[in-house]
C-alpha cells in the first residue's frame, strides 16, 4: 500500500470515529432531555432524606435580578434524572482519586466512616460554660457533666493518612479548665471507652456518628459514680434489627451497602416506666415506628424531643433532671434503676422555660451529657439555660 | 448561564440544537443562533443584556455610516475616533471608573462616591469584539457587514461571548454567510468540547477548592509545603478554567459549523516569558498585537520607544484582566521580563533549555500569585513563604493530607498541561476507536456527576 493510501484509511477511520461520537453523544443528550421533560418530579429523595425543589416560579423580580437563573439550577440538578447514580459516580470517583472525605466525613480504614471533628469557638464554648456554671450556682443542685469522645479521637488510628482533625483532648482540657473550682462534677469518658476498646468491643456504628448500645451501657458504671451510685449494672444486650445503614453513610454518599445491628440494653430486673413525650404517654422507651423509619436510630426515644419525662414505679428513689444530646437517647436505660423520675431536655427542640420547670419540679440531681463534637458545636443550651424568652406575665 | 450547569447541559444545548438544525437555511438558522444567544445572555444578565443590544446597534449603524463616507478619508477618520472612543467609553465605565475614583480619592485625599456598579458579563470580550470589526472595515481588510442579524450575531454568539476566545471579523465573516456542518465535523466538536469540559469541572474547579483551603488557612499556620501546594493548585487551576473554556467554544463552535482561532498551545511548555505569550490567551495577544502593539511602531522603533510600547501594552493588558491595582502590576510585571529577555538575554534560552524552562515556570508560577491576591499584605507574605520566609515549618499534616489527596489530580493536571496525555489518546483512538469512545463518554458522564454533586445536600434530622 501507498503511503498516502495509508492516510487516506487513517482519516477515513478518524472521521468513522467522530461520526459515531456525534451520534452517540448526541442520542444521550436527546435522551437525557427528554426524560428530563417527560418524567414526573420527584418529591423527596429518599438517599438524601429532604425535600427536592420544585419547578422555581418565574416571578419577574427573581428574573430582573438574576437570582431565577441559580433558583432553575438547583431544580434542575434536583431533578436530573439518575440522580443518585451521579452522585455515586462523583463519590466513587473521587475515591479513585485518593480522597477519603466528603462532607466532613472521613471514611477510614477498612471502610468505617468516622466524622471529623472541626475547630470550635472558644468564645461559644466560654459563654456556653459560663451559661452551666451560673445555671448550677443559682439552683444548688448536685450537678455531674458527662463529655463523651467520638470515634475521631477514640478511633483515631482508623482516620485516614495525615487526616486532620481538631483534638477532643484538647477540647476536653478547656472544658475541664473552665468547670474547675466549681461544685460541677466533670467527666470525660474517653478513658473508659479506651479501657472498653481493648476488649475488641465495638464503640462505634461504622456508619453512624453515634456510640453503640454496648458502649453506652460499659460506661453506665462511671457515670453513675459521677451521680453518686455505686450499683453495679446488670443486663443484656438485644438485637432489633441489622438493616442499619447510619447517617454518615448518608451524609458522605459514601454508600457500601454495609448493614449494621441496633442492640437495646434490658436491665436484668425489668422495672415498669411511663415515658410522657409531645405525642402522649407511652409504656416503652422505644419507638417500634421509629425502627420501621427510613432512621432507624429513632428506635431510642422515638428521636428527638425538647422535654420527655420517665417515671419509674421505683418511688423514694431520687429525680434527675438531663441536658443532652443524641447520645444519650440510648444511654438512658442505663440509668432508671436509681431514680424515680427522670426529665430529659435537648436544648435544640426545647421551647419551654427552664426556670419554671425548675420551680414546679425540685430535682435532686442535674446531668449535662454530650459528646464531644456536638457540643463545640453547640448554641442551644446556653439560651436555654439562660433564657432568652421574655418571662410570661402574671394574669 | 455557563456551560457547566446543568442547565446549559440537560437543557440549553439540546434544545438549541434540535431548533437549529430543523431550520433548513443558513439565514434561519443565523436567526435561530442569535436568538438562543441573546437567551444565552440574558440569562445570567437579564438588564445588562439591553447594553449589549444597545453596542450592537450602534455599532452597526455607526460602521455602516464610516463605510459610506468611501474613500473621504478625513471622514473616515472622524466615525473611527468617534467608534472606538464609544466603545471603550462603554467598557470604562462600567469596569473602570470605581478603580478610577479609588486612584483619584488615595491621591487627593478626597471621597468621590463610587458607582459601585456590578460588571456586565463579558463585556470586555465583546467590546473588544467590535472595536476588531470596526478597525478593520475602517482599514478595509474586511468588508462592511450589511445584514444587522449576521452582525448581532458576530457580535453575540454563545460560545464565545463570555470567556473568548476574541474572534476577529475577518475570522468568521465567511461562514456567517456560508457553512456546511458535517457529522464528523460535528463529532469533532462534541469530542473537544467533552475535553473542554473535563478540563473545567474535573481539574480546574478540583484544584481551585485546593488554592481556596490554602489561602484561607491562616498565614501564621501555613507550611513551605502548602503554600507551593496552593501556588501549583492555582497555576493549573487557571490554566484548565480558562483554556477548558476555550476549548468548550471552540467545539461548540465545530458542532454549529464555525471555526474559532485556538486560544492555547500548551502554554506550560514554553521554555521563555515570550513563548509563554504566544502560546497563552493568543487571541487576546494578537488582539493587543494587531490594534495596539503595531500602530505604536512595534519593535521597528528605537530601543527606548519599544521598550515604552512594551509597558503601554502590557500595562493595558494587565487591566484588561480586572480594574484592580494588583493586575496593572501583572502587567507590567511580564512587560519587565520580557524586555529583560529580549534585551538581556537573547540566545540564553537556546543554551540552557531546562534551566529556562524552570526559570520561565517560577516567573509564571509569582505571577499567578500577583494576579490572584488583590490585597497586597496578603501577597507579601504568600510570596515570602514561598520563598521561604516565616513558614511554620516544612511540610505539616494539613499540607501533606491536602497533597495526598490531591496527588492524582495533580499529576493528570501536569501531564494534561503538556501534550502526552492528548498523543496517547490519539494512540488510543487510531488502533482503538471503540476504547476512545468510552473514554468520552467517561469524562462526560464523570463531569456531570461531578455538576450533579455540588447541589448533592443531604438533610440530616437525625444529625445530632
């Protein structure tokens, strides 16, 4: 063959090429178009639990100031079709491109996802403490504070390569710094867990920002000597359910498909309870419903509520009065064989006044229960405690 | 809008396809063309879209006016002062008179208002899109254009009326009367444009969140390591941002039967400041070449006005890129290396390759950093740890965390700014085909997986 036969093949295959190109491509636009049009709007995404946008009104203000164009954006890319299969395609890209985080979430060794912990506000913190300090002074109460560290410090050797994160050591040191001289009792469970670590417990869901029910219930111990009891805690732990699939899988779009189980924790010696939430009174601290959810985390407590109340039928026992976040929800079981009544408020969904209920009710005992990451975080209990809401005038 | 939305993507592009080429002659489809163009604007500038409107008409009507004075010169003369001080009048105002007003208030001492107006999308691109129409029929290197829509739509086109390239009249004046759209012409310009659009979304947007961690980390906390990380970041990402969107004209341009000039040749390669400018943003190069470096005399004057040419025109080269101190002296900047090179240093180049090859890398690498920091304490001391200076330290976590993560792209980034990435992807399609059709059709889906993803926003009511 000629040298400009030899070409003129090359260029015939190059245009066979760019032909099939055009075409290929442009039948996936077409498609991709059409389905755009012609399927239905989705409503709710389930893999990202929140509401998609809908089709944006063109009001004519909104179009003069350019704002409708990035209003159409966000509905469109809610709407493309596959959705999820492109956000997977990002996630699963980026792997391959060796990055180990999205959104805040690292996903480590063997797969686990471990939330990062990012820098506080020493301000937020100072007024926060201040707010507990002042709280504590003005009603006398015996009061413990209870810090628990998340996987990022306790699970630390599981973070990525040169991951970075704040320290919760650190965080717990200011918190301790700033209680100390004070009647306030603080403990930081990050010893227990790590003592609980060598025995090959799981601390930590894989999936899931919280602790297990079986590290909850192995520091109950220690909690309990904060608050003054010295019984020994006995029971078991029972399985609900091993579809759980937690909410940083979701967050990161990390999505290996992995299942995890929920374990309750029952007292050996099973003590009757009434629970009082927003929905009515309730025989059980577990929500059946709540299991059956898409989150089925909210099995604990049916999720979270501003103020529940448990009394137990152990009467002359003392009363306890919590400030707390979600990782006490399944840490509370634990601790009703030593009260009669326990009130639990999470300062994030709480619209009541605390200086009445701390006037109808006389507790014998405060508690304020978080971990770590959440509470540098934090901006509720402060207000709460400090309550911002006008006092309701005598009629 | 932008091409990287999926507004343009799912729903823009498709659509004005399917409308241009259902209309079977050129005039319709011209029509059509300026139509989606003038839609293309007005959707991310509905108001400013009527200034646009506004230039177009004038400037049709003004050069038709210039065109019929025939061969009075006088005339002539008078409609091109008037055109071009029209044009830039337009452009200065609406991009230069705060930073004006700002000069003026830090010398007198006094407070003159600001206009405080928000810059009409690519107004630079465009007016310098004229002003090349106007020159030329005033020179008669092209003809006047009699038909107002070929006209508006010269002047508005979509794929490259906001980021370039800057096309010359006399580029594309054929084929607004004339085209033919083949199918492997239009596989070609998809093939460039998913190229384009990989460059955009996949490495430059990547890197720019690099440089944007970077720069907001605290000085006091920033490691010799983070700040080069940052520093490369920044060099590719703008590479990739800008030449991805050329690239993304350029095909689009293909897919509609237009040819646009190439805008980069590798411009990394470049082994001297003057190669560098000849292989970076050409069509702004050869804009400022042919309207402003020749008709001061060029470098066909004596030693001391060539090397005043070289400071006009890349002091007006510099502002082009943004009304703020820090680009002027970008400018002026490369107009000192240049002279440097063209004076000092002729024949080094050849000499000592690789040795220029770094030094023309460090000159680009410093000049990105002029560029991106407006505030020039800020610069001081990002350029003085790159240089070593009050760093914390070597090499940090962060900084090696953020290299870890970023290595891959990195090292994709450095071997696309070069041409062996492309070679072996031509390797692929000739002995290959069906391999190099997947590739595409890879880039292209990852690249909308990656414009999905930043609208990717779950509700966590169970977060806490």
């Amino acid at each position: 063959m000629s040298k400009d036969a030899v070409k003129n093949r090359k260029r015939k295959k190059l245009r066979q090429f760019h032909i099939w190109l055009g075409l290929i491509a442009g039948l996936l636009f077409l498609i991709m178009f059409l389905l755009a049009i012609l399927l239905p709007d989705k409503e709710l995404s389930v893999q990202e639990k929140r509401v998609l946008s809908s089709f944006p009104r063109p009001y004519l203000n909104r179009i003069a100031e350019g704002s409708y164009s990035t209003d159409f954006e966000t509905y469109v890319s809610d709407q493309i079709p596959f959705r999820n299969f492109f956000t997977k395609m990002k996630v699963f890209t980026d792997r391959l491109a060796g990055r180990q985080e999205s959104q805040g979430v690292y996903r480590g060794k063997d797969g686990c996802l471990i939330e990062k912990m990012e820098d506080w506000d020493q301000e937020q913190l100072n007024t926060t403490l201040d707010a507990v300090i002042r709280f504590t002074k003005t009603y006398e109460k015996e009061t413990a504070f209870v810090l628990v560290p998340t996987a990022v410090s306790v699970m630390q050797e599981k973070l990525p390569l040169f991951a970075p994160t704040a320290s919760q050591e650190n965080f717990s040191r200011e918190t301790k710094e700033r209680l100390k001289n004070t009647e306030i009792r603080f403990t930081d469970l990050t010893e227990t867990l790590t003592s609980l670590k060598e025995t090959g417990m799981q601390l930590y869901y894989r999936t899931d920002h919280h602790w297990t029910t079986e590290a909850a219930a192995g520091c109950a111990e220690t909690v309990l000597k904060a608050l003054g009891h010295t019984a020994k805690l006995k029971g078991k732990l029972l399985p609900v359910t091993d579809s759980f699939c937690g909410s940083l899988a979701a967050k990161s779009g990390y999505a290996s498909g992995e299942k995890e189980v929920i374990d309750l924790w029952v007292p050996e010696e099973e003590t009757l309870y009434l629970m009082t939430d927003s929905k009515g009174k309730h025989a059980t601290l577990y929500s059946e419903e709540g299991l059956k959810s898409n989150d089925p985390y909210t099995v604990f407590l049916g999720g979270n509520e501003g103020l529940i109340r448990i009394e137990t039928e152990q009467f002359g026992k003392s009363s306890l009065l919590v400030f707390k976040d979600s990782y006490f929800n399944c840490f509370l079981p634990c601790l009703l064989g030593e009260y009669e009544r326990v009130d639990v408020v999470d300062p994030r969904y709480y619209d009541g006044d605390i200086t009445s209920l701390m006037l109808q009710n006389d507790y014998d005992q405060i508690l304020f229960f978080y971990n770590m990451n959440t509470f540098s975080e934090d901006t509720s209990l402060s207000l709460v405690l400090t309550g911002t809401e006008e006092p309701e005038e005598a009629p | 809008m932008v091409f990287s939305s999926i507004t343009f993507l799912l729903y823009f592009l498709p659509v004005t396809l399917i409308l241009y080429f259902a209309v079977p002659s050129v005039k319709g489809r011209n029509l059509v063309l300026l139509a989606a163009s003038l839609f293309f604007y007005a959707w991310g500038e509905p108001v400013y879209v009527i200034l646009m409107v506004i230039s177009i008409l004038g400037n049709y009507l003004m050069v038709r006016l210039m065109d019929e004075a025939g061969e009075d010169l006088k005339h002539r003369k008078i409609h091109l002062a008037f055109l071009v001080l029209w044009n830039l009048a337009g452009l200065f105002f609406f991009k230069y008179a705060d930073f004006l007003v700002d000069i003026i208030n830090r010398a007198a001492g006094s407070e003159l208002k600001k206009l405080e107006l928000s810059l009409p999308i690519g107004i630079s691109f465009y007016t310098f899109q004229a002003l090349s129409y106007v020159i030329d029929v005033y020179r008669k290197k092209t003809a006047c254009q009699k038909n107002l829509i070929s006209f508006a739509l010269y002047i508005t086109m979509f794929p490259q009326l906001i980021a370039g390239p800057i096309v010359k009249y006399n580029e594309i004046a054929e084929r607004l009367q004339k085209r033919r759209i083949t199918r492997a012409a239009f596989g070609q310009g998809v093939e460039r444009f998913i190229f384009g659009l990989s460059k955009k979304v996949l490495l430059a947007n990547t890197l720019g969140q690099v440089f944007t961690l970077v720069s907001q980390q605290p000085a006091s906390e920033r490691t010799f390591l983070l700040v080069w990380l940052g520093a490369f970041s920044y060099t590719f990402q703008i590479y990739f941002d800008f030449s991805g969107y050329s690239d993304m004209a350029i095909g689009l341009g293909y897919m509609l039967g237009f040819r646009f000039p190439e805008n980069f040749r590798h411009p990394y390669l470049a082994s001297s400041v003057t190669e560098f400018w000849r292989r970076w943003h050409i069509s702004l190069s050869s804009w400022f070449r042919d309207y402003v470096y020749i008709p001061l005399g060029g470098n066909r004057v004596s030693k001391a006005r060539h090397i005043g040419n070289l400071i006009i025109v890349w002091g007006l080269t510099g502002l082009w890129h943004g009304a703020s101190l820090n680009f002027l002296l970008w400018g002026f900047y490369y107009a000192f290396w240049l002279i440097i090179e063209k004076y000092l240093l002729e024949g080094f180049e050849e000499r000592h390759r690789i040795f220029s090859h770094l030094l023309t890398a460090l000159i680009v690498i410093f000049g990105w950093m002029l560029f991106s920091f407006t505030d020039f304490t800020a610069l001081k001391i990002y350029a003085g740890q790159m240089l070593g200076f009050k760093t914390a330290g070597f090499l940090g976590k962060e900084a090696m965390y953020l290299l870890k993560s970023n290595i891959i792209t990195l090292i994709i980034a450095c071997l696309a700014s070069g041409s062996l990435l492309y070679g072996l992807y031509r390797r692929v399609r000739e002995k290959w085909a069906p391999a190099a059709l997947v590739i595409q059709i890879l880039m292209l889906v990852i690249s909308v997986s990656f414009l999905v993803y930043q609208s990717y926003n779950p509700f966590l009511y169970f977060r806490f």
